[in-house]
C-alpha cells in the first residue's frame, strides 16, 4: 500500500512538473538583433562587446559574441 501511494505521489508530481508553463523566454538568434546589435529579447547594462552574428554558429546560421 505504501508503495502504491509513493508512485502515485511521483506520478501526480511529473504530471504537474510537465503542464507548467515555461516563464523564460528561449528564443533563437535567428529572429534578429537590435541597433545596438543585441539578440531581440536581450536586455544588458552595458550592450558594448555583445552582438549577433551571422557568419555561422554551432548548430545555427546565427550566434551571439562576447567580447
């Protein structure tokens, strides 16, 4: 009995892990950069060493560089 109620605990709890909503925001840099050359969504205090860049990425025709 025990051990049915810990699967049915583990079970309802993967249940509701999997129908939240995902809060962050993951896009891709395919989508664009902004004047200052920041990734669309990208918010930083101080936007100098970071753009987008296009010339080829890992897994993607875009990437972002840190200077």
């Amino acid at each position: 009995m025990t051990c049915l109620l810990i699967c049915l605990a583990i079970a309802l709890t993967a249940l509701v892990a999997g129908a939240q909503e995902n809060l962050v925001r993951n896009p891709s840099f395919e989508e664009g950069a902004t004047d200052a050359g920041l990734p669309l969504v990208w918010s930083v205090r101080m936007p100098v060493g970071v753009e987008v860049r296009a010339d080829g990425g890992h897994s993607g025709a875009s990437y972002v560089h840190i200077v």
